[in-house]
C-alpha cells in the first residue's frame, strides 16, 4: 500500500525497511513534519504515517482527504495531535500503536530520577575539565523513598516493578486500580495526598481536557517541598510557568523533562545554530535542577522495532479491511478493502 512517512529520521527508515521485508508497502520517506502547508506532499498516498510532533488538525486532514488519504497510520501511542471528530466527518481511519516496549519509557523516567538526584550532568562536566570536587553533588539514597505515580496503565506499572526493586514505597493515582500495581504493594490515594506524601512525582498518564495542567499553581502546592516532579508522558500535563515558580522558590527541588508543551517547533530537530524563541523553554534550561531530554523516552531498539512492525500491520489490517479494534482511534465501518 502506497504510504507517505512523514518526519522520517535516519532511525525511522532503518527500522521501517526492516519490517517491511515482510509487508511490502510502498514506503515514500518525507523529512518534513505534516502539518497543512506539507499535506499535500502525501497526495495519491491512501495512507499516511504521523509522528506525535506532527499536526493533524481538520485543515491538514482535509488536503490529506482531497488528496485520496484513508488512513492515518500514527507511529505512536498518543493521538492528542489528531482532530478526531474531522477526521471522521472526512472518513479517514486513524490508527495507532498502542504500547510499544512501555520499560523503555519507564526507564527513562528512571535515568532521569537519577541524573537528577546523582548530579550527573554536573559530575559529568566537572570530570572532563579535570575538577574532582565532590561539593554541591550530595545526593539522596533512593531505597525507603516513596514514589508516586500518576497514571498506572503499562508504562506506570513498568515504573513501580523498576521502583520496587529500588526499595521504594509506591502511591498511585489513577482511575482504575491495577491489579499488577497492588500486587506490588502500590496504595492507590487522590492525587492531593499523592502529591503531598511522595519524594517524586512521576507523570504516566494521557492527556486529555481532564488532565492538561494537572500539575499547577494549585497542585504544585501539595508537593511536599524539595520533592522531584518527573514528565515523560505529555507536555501539557505540566503548567512549566507554574513550575519555574515552584523552582524559583525553592519548594520545588528537582525537575525532568522528557516533553514539553510547546515541543512541536523545537523537537526532532538541530536548532543549535538558531535562536530559540522560546523564553519559557529557555527560562527552564537555566535552572541547575532541571534536566530536559528531547523526548527520547521511546528511543531504543526494541521499541522502534515493535512501533515498525504494528504500524505496517495496521496499514495491512486497514488494506484487507480487517483492522484490529484495540489498534483503531477512529474507524470507518463502510470501509472497503482495499488494493493498492
């Protein structure tokens, strides 16, 4: 099936062509991110692959239509970047991947609660310039601290099963009640008492209209002070001018960031030549507390692979007209199968 990749990283294609020795789609890689000004690179495309970065917005998804779009084949998890309800009213399919390798995430949120906590960004410069000062790098130990996580579907239990083995104690906020969570020993409270009994705060949970700025001027109150507040979820879960208050003051003592809510013209790119216009990013980059990833989380080997081989599936599936439910955001039941 002839398929338009947008946002294509060296990465994407290694993978992708890999997988899809045994698909056989017709793969066109296109570098530029989609949004309406690039929607019509995909026209004669029935299907086009997406990235959480790109715009799926009802302008975008109109040229795709006009162009002979019928699938929106997401290489992600998150679908918060596609407007549903047009995409619907256009009879596009949307589809997308629903878990891939969730202790890749979790153990990002692991690296950066320890990078954080060790200092290891500053250990790290002060090495290569020769200085073994040992000052201002005390640490704490992490086994007896208890961690709260927010949001315990795969990535949050993949979190506690890691935090566990640290000795940790588990609090959890979510609406349903893992099993695999409690089997763990995770005391499932409110979010203010979450927020008020944990060391660190780790954000696992979609976004949505409930849940954008979750963490806010309000929420941030309840944090116990000196606590640590970890996003490797979504960017919009996290007021960042409420939390550089929180830093500015003191009361917030460490922060990592694999998302940020502005990140659309910033990540997946090479802007270390440009100025970056973002004062609210930049402002967050000042603080010796903070440490920001580009949202990497995702990214090993395993994970790219299995994203790879459930995005072709589901462009497979949607071609036959047999596409998996647990894999479809939005469906057309009057879809025909289709032979390209």
């Amino acid at each position: 099936m002839k398929t338009a990749v947008f946002g294509a990283k060296t990465y994407d294609r290694q993978f992708f062509d890999q997988a899809n020795k045994d698909f056989k789609h017709e793969l066109i890689f296109h570098s530029e991110s989609l949004h309406q000004n690039t929607a019509l690179i995909a026209a004669g495309c029935p299907a086009v692959c997406a990235f959480v970065n790109d715009t799926l917005d009802a302008p975008t998804l109109s040229l795709l239509a006009q162009g002979g779009t019928r699938l929106i084949a997401l290489r992600s998890a998150g679908y918060n970047n596609v407007d549903i309800p047009a995409a619907q009213k256009l009879k596009i399919t949307v589809m997308r991947v629903p878990a891939y390798s969730p202790k890749a995430v979790a153990e990002h949120a692991v690296a950066l609660m320890l990078t954080l906590n060790r200092n290891i960004q500053h250990a790290y410069n002060r090495v290569r310039e020769g200085n073994f000062e040992l000052d201002g790098l005390v640490g704490f130990t992490m086994a007896g601290k208890t961690i709260g996580i927010v949001g315990t579907g795969k990535i949050g239990t993949a979190l506690a099963g890691i935090m566990k083995g640290f000795s940790c104690q588990l609090l959890g906020y979510d609406t349903y009640h893992n099993p695999a969570c409690l089997a763990l020993g995770m005391k499932y409270v409110e979010l203010p008492h979450l927020l008020a009994g944990s060391d660190i705060v780790s954000l696992h949970c979609p976004l949505t209209e409930e849940t954008k700025h979750l963490i806010n001027d309000k929420t941030l109150g309840f944090m116990k002070k000196g606590s640590m507040l970890i996003n490797t979820a979504r960017g919009a879960l996290i007021d960042a001018c409420a939390v550089i208050e929180a830093l500015k003051t003191r009361h917030l003592s460490y922060l990592g960031m694999d998302v940020y809510e502005e990140e659309g013209p910033l990540f997946f790119a090479d802007l270390s030549s440009t100025i970056i216009e973002d004062d609210v990013f930049e402002r967050l980059t000042t603080f010796p507390n903070v440490v920001i990833t580009g949202h990497q989380g995702f990214l090993t080997r395993e994970a790219l692979a299995e994203i790879a081989e459930v995005t072709l599936s589901n462009i497979s599936d949607f071609q036959i007209g047999r596409p998996k439910a647990e894999n479809l955001v939005a469906s057309q039941p009057s879809s025909q199968a289709l032979k390209e």
